[in-house]
C-alpha cells in the first residue's frame, strides 16, 4: 500500500522534529514513509525518492532539514504535490533554514510552517488530505477540539489556583462561560459563494499581490472570490465572511502591518490556510508573523509578496483530484506554459 504522506530528513539529527510529525500522524492515523536523503550530499537519491514517490501516489511531501535547508526546494522540484517545509534550528535561531525554505521562486512553493513545527507540518497535511477523505477531516476536527480545551482547561489548572491578594478570580470564570458560535453571514457582495479557494487582503495596500494571485487562479481555472477585510478593524465583518465561504477548500490570507488574516482564519477554519506575508509602506515584512504559528494551528506560508506562488500551491493540493488541473501544473512545473 502506497502511503499518503513522505516524510523527507535532510539529516539524522533531524529526527527528534521528525517525530513531532509521526506522532501527529499516528494519532490521526494517517500512513506515511520516513526516510534520510540530503539535497546536498545525496542530490540522486532525493530526485529518486521524489520522482518515485510521486508515481506511486504519495499525495503531500514534507521536507525537515537545517542549516541551508535547500530540502524542501529540491522537492519541489521534481513533483506537481504539495510539498510542505519544517525549517529546523541548528544555527542562527533557525533563520537561516526558515529563509532557504519559504523563499522560493515561482512556480515551485514550498508551504513552510514555523521553525522545528513538525508537529504543525503533520497537521497541515491532515488538512490538505481532509479535503479528500472525510475520515481525516474528522480527526482534524477533533485535533482541533483538543488544543482549543487545552487552552480553557489552563485557566483552571492554573490561573484559579493564584491566591493574590487584588485578583478576582470568581469574576466571568472561564467555565461558567457559554461560548456561542457565531451564524452570521456575510451581507457584502461576493464575486462566487460557491469558490474553492478565498483569498482575504488585510489592508487595500495589500491588494496588488492579491491580485496576482488572482490573476495566476483564473489562468489555472481555479474558481475564487477575494474581499478586503481586516480582522482586528472589521472582525464580525470577517467571521461573517469566512462563515458564508463554508463551501471553500483553501483559504488564502494576505497579510501586512498587523493586519493578520492567515492567523484570524486558523482559528475559524480546519480547511488549509495559505498565507501570503508582504511588506508595508517603510518597507518592513510580515513573513515572521506569518509563518511563526503555534502548535495546532499551521499556516502554509509562502515567500515575501509572493502571490503567484500561493496559486500555485492552491493549485497543487486542489489537483489530487483534478487530472484536468493536475495535467496543466505538470505542463507549468516543467516550463511549457507560461502562466
């Protein structure tokens, strides 16, 4: 039986974030192959393992490696699925693996999760093969249900159990607390209520790389729709808007200043959030607080302004299922089209 999910080391001493992966993907029950192979040291191998893999039918590669970490890239390289990047720290707080790993040219993205979050590479792609088995969706669900717990759990294991003289801890305690899922639909204008991928600017600056993505989606045939909406100015306006677009399977955030939509949609959304970080007016990037997401919450981040690459990954996981689609990112991977 040919797994869904390859798991890809540029070195042994990788394998403790390694196992941050597996243990999420045994919980979801999920199969998946690990092996060794350096993009360096052992280029062959990796073509091998890649080009092979593919054929086969493994569905989401995910690549973990430090240092240069040329990994992930070097995936991508040789395949039309999803390849998701684990920069690991080893040196310079993981910098250097986090750059070599996320900035990369189009049309070949690496949707890279936050340093050593192997765990949240496992989790992203449970998402990505949750489109395609509802099983997986489930337990993703569920996953979800058990970090949100974890976090209301805290406020009685340790917040009630601080005994400071001014704290007021009877005052709106966390588990008295009816917490109501909001309904609410959106009453702007939509484009397509029915789109597969919805892309959200955070600010009107923004809108330049969002239209690139556009553009890229409708020369892939990709239906989308996409809105501005900040979720710290407009925030009923945004959940209004991510309840309406139920029926997406890709959510794409644009993000700059503190605009932050990828992190306001993994908190509305288990379906895969793509994030694209850009640079504000003083010439400042948000791919740090793009990509840096704690565990549980992945967003699959693509380079600076970076648009085009994150239809081409929205692409990539929509294609599992679309021979028509899966035939024209063949034909784009390897330079003949030109889209």
């Amino acid at each position: 039986m040919t797994p869904k999910v390859m798991i890809i080391l540029g070195s042994g001493s990788d394998i403790a974030i390694a196992e941050k992966s597996m243990k999420i993907l045994e919980k979801l029950e999920i199969s998946y192959s690990l092996k060794i192979a350096s993009a360096h040291r052992t280029p062959d191998l990796v073509r091998e393992l890649v080009v092979q893999g593919t054929n086969a039918g493994i569905n989401v590669f995910i690549g973990i490696a430090g240092l240069a970490a040329h990994l992930p890239g070097a995936i991508a390289a040789y395949t039309h699925k999803p390849v998701i990047g684990v920069p690991v720290n080893v040196n310079v707080d993981g910098l250097d693996a986090l750059y070599s790993s996320v900035q990369m040219p189009y049309p070949s993205p690496v949707a890279t999760v936050g340093i050593d979050r192997g765990d949240n590479g496992a989790i992203l792609a449970a998402q990505i093969l949750g489109l395609y088995d509802e099983e997986i969706r489930k337990k993703v669900l569920e996953l979800k249900e058990e970090y949100k717990q974890k976090v209301i759990k805290s406020n009685e294991e340790i917040v009630q159990k601080i005994d400071n003289p001014h704290i007021t801890n009877d005052f709106l305690r966390i588990k008295n607390l009816e917490l109501n899922e909001t309904t609410e639909e959106f009453n702007g204008s939509c484009i397509n209520k029915n789109a597969e991928v919805v892309i959200i600017v955070g600010r009107h600056t923004d809108l330049i790389t969002g239209k690139k993505v556009s553009v890229t989606l409708d020369r892939l045939k990709i239906p989308h729709d996409m809105q501005v909406i900040c979720p710290i100015r407009s925030g009923k306006k945004f959940r209004a808007y991510v309840n309406t677009m139920k029926n997406a399977k890709i959510f794409i955030g644009i993000n700059s200043n503190s605009s932050q939509v990828s992190g306001g949609l993994v908190g509305l959304t288990e379906k895969p959030v793509i994030g694209v970080p850009c640079e504000n007016e003083l010439g400042n990037n948000y791919l740090l607080s793009t990509v840096n997401m704690p565990p549980g919450v992945p967003v699959a981040t693509v380079g600076v302004n970076n648009g085009r690459n994150a239809a081409v990954l929205s692409g990539e996981i929509l294609s599992i299922n679309n021979p028509v689609l899966l035939e024209l990112l063949e034909k784009l991977k390897n330079k003949k089209i030109n889209i």
